[in-house]
C-alpha cells in the first residue's frame, strides 16, 4: 500500500504497544508549500546540512525526510516538532536524547527515490530499509564485495529472471539489520547471512562477529511500491508490525 503524506495529528494512532512496531511510509515528492512547512521544523544544523546538498532533489528528499520524521516523533512523543532533540553515537546513528522521553522510543528511518520508510518501537533497537530497484546497477559485482560467500552462492541458483529481485531481498535485509545493530560499516555486509529466495521467508541466518547475535533479532519484508524493497529487522521476536495509516 502506498500512503500519501500527510501531517500527523493525535486524532491518529501514536501509541506503542510493547509488542509493535509502526510502520510509516511517505514519498518525498511534495509540493512547495509543503517544503517550506517541513523546512521550518528542522534545527539550525539540519538547514545547514540540507544547504550542503549540491542538487536541488537531493537537498528536497533531505528535508522532506527530516521533517516527516520530526513530525512523527513529536506526535509520538506529545510535543512540538521542533522540540525534538536528538543525540548521535559513535558510528552515526540518530537516537532521542532522554529529555525527550524516559525511556525515549527507538526509531530508524531509510530513502531511496522519491520513498521514505519509519520504523518506530518501545524498548527495541531496530533497523529499517528500502531501495529502489535499479536495473543498470552494476549488483554482480556489488553483490561480490558485500554479499557472504554463503549468499553468493544462493543467489547463482536463483533462475537469471530473478536475480536482481534476490539481490535487492538480500541488500535491504542486510542493510536493514547493520542499521539495528547502530555499527555502521564496522560491521562488515559479509560477516552475516540473510535469506535470498523469494520462496523463503526474510530470516538472518548467521552472524560471524557473535554467533548468539543471529536469534536476538527477527527479519521480515515490508510492503512498498513497485520497483522498490524494503526490510525491517527488530530485537526480540514475538513482535509485530503496525503499518500506520
């Protein structure tokens, strides 16, 4: 399903369960107003990012994407979008400094194209993914360096006709799940296995770095539009995902 964007408001359903993971999805095609709407929210450091942005899209999709998620949180979290505060760890990763809530929830976001996925949970890393489909990516060889030994040699089973779909499974599962681990790319693509086939369900399989990691987390597919992949990966298992409307 394909959800316009629109402003959050608490008329909505912005209350976590323990057991749930919302889902939000918005494309970041919008009109004028809508940009100057979303540009006000964000704090100075995240103008002068946006700025930094050499084309006009790109610099678009950036403030698109901050500011739907500075008004999710602050639907979440009862307060003004622009009172969001966030911290940083050592590898990147955005997280609500404490002032905002205690506990703050966690939350990841991910853009490709015109999209844009959230992810929100109570007390659960969590990691998010989508990725337009581009057929004249060079993904064999992308899929040589990144992709494990083990998947390399499942994706040369999948039938030719499938292989980019099974390449683009496996990018945002694995994206995905670096994302929850909050690592960046010290945790190397290669170091762990996610399932490929399209008759298999998402699964991680093995993590080299620490083989218990691998049953701490579980991995599903999410609906997006034609052309693109997403993927979500949450701590736990017993969960389940809301996808917000």
């Amino acid at each position: 399903m394909l959800w316009p964007f629109y402003t959050p408001h608490r008329s909505l359903n912005f209350i976590l369960a323990s057991d749930e993971v919302h889902v939000w999805q918005a494309t970041l095609e919008q009109d004028a107003p809508t940009l100057t709407h979303l540009h006000d929210l964000l704090n100075a450091e995240e103008k002068q990012r946006a700025a930094r942005f050499y084309f006009p899209a790109d610099q678009r999709r950036y403030t698109v994407g901050r500011g739907v998620l500075r008004l999710l949180l602050g639907n979440y979290l009862q307060v003004a979008p622009t009172q969001v505060v966030f911290v940083y760890n050592a590898y990147g990763k955005p997280e609500l400094a404490p002032a905002n809530a205690s506990p703050p929830p966690h939350f990841n976001l991910s853009h490709s194209g015109e999209m844009a996925l959230y992810a929100f949970a109570l007390h659960r890393p969590l990691g998010i993914d989508i990725e337009r489909m581009k057929p004249d990516l060079a993904w064999r060889d992308l899929a040589r360096h990144v992709f494990s030994p083990y998947e390399q040699q499942v994706l040369e089973t999948v039938p030719a006709a499938e292989q980019l779909p099974a390449f683009y499974r496996g990018w945002t599962r694995k994206e995905a799940y670096i994302k929850a681990r909050g690592m960046g790319l010290s945790l190397a693509l290669d170091q762990f296995d996610v399932t490929l086939q399209a008759d298999q369900p998402a699964r991680l399989l093995a993590t080299r770095d620490d083989p218990q990691e691998a049953a701490r987390w579980t991995l599903c597919d999410l609906p997006c539009p034609a052309g693109y992949a997403a993927a979500l990966v949450a701590a736990g298992q017993g969960w389940h995902t809301t996808l917000c409307l």
